[in-house]
C-alpha cells in the first residue's frame, strides 16, 4: 500500500485524485501499485493527516500546525504537490519540497518554480535521502518534456529546445488576427480559463521564460532565472502587422528557445516570431503547445505537441511521476 499526500487541492490535484480512482484496477493489476490518501493540505483548510487514511474532499484525522507534523504524522511515502506558481523565488512549494525529501517522501510536483530555484539542490537532497523529485507537468502539462530526454534520448547530444509554451498568447494572437482587440483576446483565453490570474503574465513572456529556465537547467545543464531571459512580449505587435503575417500565412506566435552558444554557455529568449506553415511550429492553434528538439542525433529535430490540453492532461503527467518513482 502506498501512501500519499496531496499538498494543494485545487484544480490539478483534485483532477489527479479522480484519475487515479478511475485507473485504480489498472494501477493495481498492472502495476502492482494501490495507493490511500494519508494527507491533503492546502490555504483554504489547512494542514490534515491520517495514516489510516482521509477522504480529501473531506479530511478530518489529525489537524496539524506545519509541514514537518503533517509529514510524521501522515507517514506519506509520496508527496504530490500541486500549489500556486511563486516565479521569482519558488516559495513555499521549494520549503515543502525539500521537507518532504529530509523526511524520505517522494516528491512529485507540477510546480516550475522550484524547478527553477533549487532543481540541483532538491535533486542532490534526493539522492542522499534514497527517494525520487519529479516534475514532468511543470512545463507542457502531462506531455513528455523532461521523461522524454532522461528515459529515451540518452546520449543524444540535446543542443537547443524551441517551442510554444503558453496557450494564452496564442489565443489573443489569434483574436487579433480576426478584428479583434488585444483586450478580446485577453477575455477569450480567460473564459477558456487558460490565462493567469494576471494576464500580462503569459502576453509580456514571463510564464515561457520561466518555463524556458525549467527547460534549460533540467535538460542543458544551466541555472538561468527568469531574468536572464531576453524577453519581449506580443503587446509591442501592432494589429495591422499581426493580421498581414496571418494573411500571409506565416502568423505571429510567441516563441521560446534555449540553446547552448559556441562559448558553451546557455542562453535563452522569449519573442514573437512568424511561423511557417511547413514548420515545426506551424501546428499552433489555440491552446495547442509545441516543443522541439534540437540534438546531434536528430539534425531535423524531434517535436512534441500537446493539443488543448487540460487539467486532466496535468494530473496525468504526475501519475506517471507517481509510477516512475515506485518503479524506481
């Protein structure tokens, strides 16, 4: 029996508790896994434990005054964490990560922040605790993005990644290319409910260049932060000009890379960029997302798409997170 722990309850892992009910036989016959909530956790109703196990939609058990208690007494061997981005420090999800890897727990987060501020320092905890740190949803949702390179492209000699990574300036980008406003553009990706709570989060680059700063120091080896990505958002695009690239089928879209330059170091930018129809990254349409691979093994690049995908498609990546650090 394994015992988990859901740390935020919102969204994404509410979305995971119900997968994983409806994929229980299946985990349990061929996987031998069978999982029991021992602890949920989050803003609204605080920190709630059993080792017996807890309804999470319900939780009662023993209610517990920090991370470290709710950890003993939960005796949770996963953790599954699912709180708000903080991009600039990571906080409080990094704390609650490496609490859980002190106390032994598996820790599978769907959280870029700390992969960006202490992906070395967690990893290194990890291994000397003997458990796993996984974050396959922090950047394309459940589409393989970091499981791709560690488990299939080993050797490969990755030398760049490209890609479109926020759904949100895409969806503007293309209500503008109609005869809309920026301001209509910003509403529709907020009634599809794939904006930020603050728009100009995805439109002015910060959420792809915290992503692009995922990307590169899992993948490249770097330690970027946001702010060492050159960044220029969709906003500077005039109307006029993004409904001729559109007409001329070769549309704006806002475009993330990271690559290793001829000195070795890694550098990163977010900027819009016209899109070929015949190229990698002429698939996007809504709330489409486009990664691609740049290696010595692949000279025409490797990509991944993940079309409209949705909490479900989140949760996803970390129960095959959740998979991976039992198998391991």
């Amino acid at each position: 029996m394994v015992r988990i722990a859901y740390l935020g309850f919102g969204t994404v892992n509410r979305a995971l508790h119900a997968l994983m009910a409806r994929r229980s036989e299946a985990l349990a016959r061929e996987h031998g896994v069978r999982c029991i909530v021992t602890g949920v956790a989050s803003r609204r109703i605080g920190w709630h434990a059993d080792a017996h196990g807890l309804d999470p939609t319900d939780p009662h058990g023993t209610t517990c005054g920090d991370v470290n208690e709710w950890l003993a007494v939960s005796e949770a061997d996963v953790l599954l964490e699912a709180i708000p981005l903080d991009p600039h420090a990571g906080q409080p999800a990094l704390d609650y990560l490496r609490a859980a890897i002190e106390h032994r727990v598996h820790a599978v987060s769907a959280n870029k922040g700390p992969v960006v501020h202490g992906y070395r320092a967690l990893s290194a905890l990890a291994a000397a605790r003997g458990v796993r740190y996984r974050f396959e949803s922090a950047v394309m949702d459940g589409a393989p993005v970091f499981s791709l390179v560690r488990e299939c492209l080993p050797l490969a000699g990755l030398i760049a990644v490209r890609g479109v990574f926020t759904s949100t300036a895409t969806v503007v980008l293309e209500a503008v290319e109609r005869g809309m406003s920026y301001t209509d553009g910003v509403a529709e990706a907020q009634r599809l409910g794939i904006a930020e709570a603050d728009p100009s989060y995805d439109t002015d680059g910060w959420d792809s260049a915290v992503k692009l700063c995922a990307v590169a120091n899992v993948l490249l080896g770097a330690d970027l932060r946001p702010g060492d990505v050159a960044r220029e958002g969709i906003g500077a695009l005039g109307g006029r000009e993004v409904r001729r690239a559109a007409a001329e089928g070769r549309p704006y879209r806002l475009v993330g890379e990271t690559w290793r330059a001829a000195d070795g170091a890694v550098v990163a930018r977010v900027a819009p960029v016209r899109c070929a129809p015949d190229g990698p990254l002429g698939v996007v349409r809504g709330a489409t997302l486009v990664m691609r691979y740049e290696a010595d093994v692949f000279p025409g690049g490797l990509t991944v798409v993940s079309r409209d995908p949705d909490p479900t498609t989140t949760a996803y990546g970390m129960l095959a997170d959740l998979l991976g650090v039992l198998r391991r």
